[in-house]
C-alpha cells in the first residue's frame, strides 16, 4: 500500500486516489488490522518525504485529541474501534463546532488543507487507523487551537499536552441553547 500511495502522491488528483487506494484496502478492515498487528501505541511514521506522510495512529480512550490543522490534505481510514471527529470554524466568535462524524473499521474520510478537527474515540477502546497526509506533515508549522477562544497556537508537543483533555468533554453544537 505504501508504494501504491507513493506513486500517487504527486499526481493532481493525488486526493482522490488516495481515497480509492484507503477504500480498497479497508474493505476488509481484519486483514489490516492483521497487517499492522506489529503497532501499538499512539502514532508511528510508516512514511515520509516531502510530498506524503503515511501515519499509524491509535487514539487514546482517556483522551481527546485537541482542535489542529494540517495544512495539507488528509485521508484517514480506520480499521479498528471508532473515532469521533468534531469539526470547527475558528472565527471571531471562537471556535465555533460545526459537524461531528463518527468513523468505525472500513470508514474512509477526507479533510482538506483547513479543516480544523479534534479526535476522541467512540468507545472505551482504543481506535486505530492509517493516516495519509499529501505533505511533509511533521516538518511544517501548523496550529493548534485553543478550545474556548479559537485562537491559533503553535503546535508544539507542550501546547498539545496544555491543549489535551479527558474524553467524553460535552461538544456545543449550534443547535444547543447557550
Ligand atoms: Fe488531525
């Protein structure tokens, strides 16, 4: 699958295949989590130069991921336990949360380059999932976002760790009375 994505990567649609190569293989979400059964943890680097980063990224149930961006484009398929995105808008009226979606084993889903998201897991167990990312993801500069305001702060292992919460925070969906 790495040289699949490999060879795709620099292509104009590199998007859209990325996706096509993710969704073949989680059609049998068993047989990858077969193939990673050597990963553990939270995140491991299956690949990276400056056009792709491949990811092996397992969420914490005690925790959840907070609001970033990536400045380039994502694919993230899961293959075991469930994640929850919660998606927002950084704005003058802060971090405004706009959509949330849940993804279980064989789900494939694209962000792009803005996409602002935080990550818990569904369940009690851990969630776990290939990340492709069309970039050089842990060599740019890319934000964090404080919870309340909105305000964009350099992602940096100690603000992550300032920024982290315990799972089960209650997200403000617009529909909900302030
Ligand atoms: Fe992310």
């Amino acid at each position: 699958m790495i040289a699949e994505l490999r060879a795709v990567a620099a292509e104009a649609d590199a998007q859209v295949r990325v996706r096509e190569i993710l969704t073949r293989a989680l059609r049998n979400p068993a047989a990858v989590q077969e193939a990673m059964s050597g990963f553990s943890g939270e995140e491991e680097i299956l690949f990276e130069d400056d056009g792709l980063t491949i990811m092996y990224c397992g969420f914490d149930p005690a925790k959840h991921v907070p609001p970033h961006d990536h400045r380039m484009g994502v694919t993230i398929g899961v293959y075991a336990g469930g994640e929850i995105n919660h998606f927002y808008l950084a704005g003058e009226r802060g971090l405004e949360h706009k959509a949330s979606r849940e993804l279980g084993p064989g789900d494939v889903m694209q962000m792009g380059p803005d996409a602002i998201h935080s990550v818990e897991t569904a369940g009690d167990a851990f969630s776990y999932a290939i990340h492709v990312y069309l970039g050089a993801l842990k060599r740019i500069d890319r934000s964090l976002y404080d919870w309340d305001s909105g305000t964009p702060i350099a992602f940096t292992d100690e603000n992550y760790a300032r920024l982290e919460r315990p799972r089960e925070r209650k997200v403000v969906t617009p529909e909900d009375p302030v």
